[in-house]
C-alpha cells in the first residue's frame, strides 16, 4: 500500500511540476537542490563546489553545509551567475537553505520507507542587467541504496514552491513559481559525495557537485 501511494505522488508530483513550471515566465533557480533528504548530523560540516550549465544562466559557487541537529542542517552558497542574454556580465550569486529531516530511513524504530525533508530556501543573483530575488519553501524525498564496497547511489527528487522577484532597469515583476529537482548522490565515502541532476524549472539546468567533510 505505501509503495502504492509513494509512486502515485511521484506520478502527480511530476505531472503537476513540468506543467506548472516551463510556463516560459520564470527565471528559475540558480544553485538547483544538489542534496539528498538526509542530514549529516549535528556539529558535522561540509564543504562543496558546484556548477549549473542552465538554458538562462550559467552558476558556479561554493558551499558550506553545517548539521545545527540531528536532524536539521543549514547551508550557505556564494558563487557566479552569468545571465544567458546579450550584453550580460557575470554578477554575485548568494544562497542559503534550511532542511529538516522527518522520515529517516535508518531510524529502527519506524522502518520508514525513505528519507523525506522539508526546508525553506533563499537566493539572490545581482549581475549588470538585473537581478533575481528566490524566496520559498520545499519537499525532499531521497532512499539510499548501499553497495557492496561500502559506498551509496542515493535516488532524489524535490519540489519546490517560490516567490521569484525578477528586476531589470525599470522592469520589475514577481510571481509564483515551482520547480522540480531530479537527481543523485554517490556516497563515495563517509567523507566525500558527489552529486548529478536535472532542473526542470525556468532555467531547465543540468547541475554536477561534490562535496567533503571538514569537520
């Protein structure tokens, strides 16, 4: 019954996000998901390095991912955005979510199904021509899959529902926006992972990632 209900929300999830999403009208995210439902655990720290080949812009930032709990996390991202339009000049690209974890895969006690988080999320990309305000909240759903050198191929979706600001000269204009995230985690290790997936948003963007442990 639960794997009944678990496909048919996808199915609903990704029927609704592709129609609602590539309506020609948003902007898109700019630094994608590139994580998985899971948490790293309190007082654990990571840092990463991403880029996003987009069809509106191209993005290329750092992370660093901190554990405020067991299951919460926080991560903060500063990189380039260079806009795809004629005349632009890459510009600043600040981020910062906030996820929490409420399905834990490993947890003895419930054997839930899968990882599943919820979080909030921020981004501002300024470049010559405009900029771009995101301010919204998602779901994550994530299950690992475990090999037998001791690695992890970790499957995840997210859906994200947003206020988008888009600014250029005396163009102003906000809107509604969702997207969809589809993508992977390899646990290459407990210390290293590296990340692939796909956008299907306004800025439609493939978006490749790793990250490592720093303490």
């Amino acid at each position: 019954m639960r794997l009944r209900i678990i496909f048919g929300t996808v199915i609903l999830v990704l029927m609704f996000s592709i129609v609602s999403a590539d309506d020609g009208g948003s902007f898109g995210l700019l630094t994608g998901n590139l994580t998985s439902a899971d948490v790293c655990g309190y007082g654990v720290g990571y840092i990463g390095g991403s880029i996003g080949i987009g069809d509106e812009a191209t993005t290329f930032f750092g992370s660093i991912t901190y554990g405020f709990s067991q299951y919460t996390e926080g991560r903060f991202k500063l990189g380039l955005v260079d806009p795809d339009y004629k005349g632009s000049e890459p510009g600043l690209l600040l981020g910062f979510d906030f996820k929490y974890e409420f399905l834990d895969y490993y947890d003895t006690m419930r054997k839930n199904p899968f990882d599943m988080a919820f979080g909030a999320f921020l981004e501002y990309g300024d470049f010559e021509n405009g900029s771009v305000l995101e301010l919204g909240g998602n779901i994550i759903g994530s299950i690992p899959y475990k090999l037998e050198s001791g690695a992890a191929i970790v499957p995840y979706a997210r859906l994200n529902l947003r206020m988008e600001n888009f600014s250029a000269g005396e163009f102003d204009d906000t809107d509604i926006q969702v997207g969809l995230n589809l993508g992977g985690k390899f646990e290459v290790s407990s210390e290293v992972n590296i990340y692939g997936e796909v956008q299907v948003d306004g800025n439609t963007a493939l978006f490749l990632g790793a990250e490592m442990r720093a303490f």
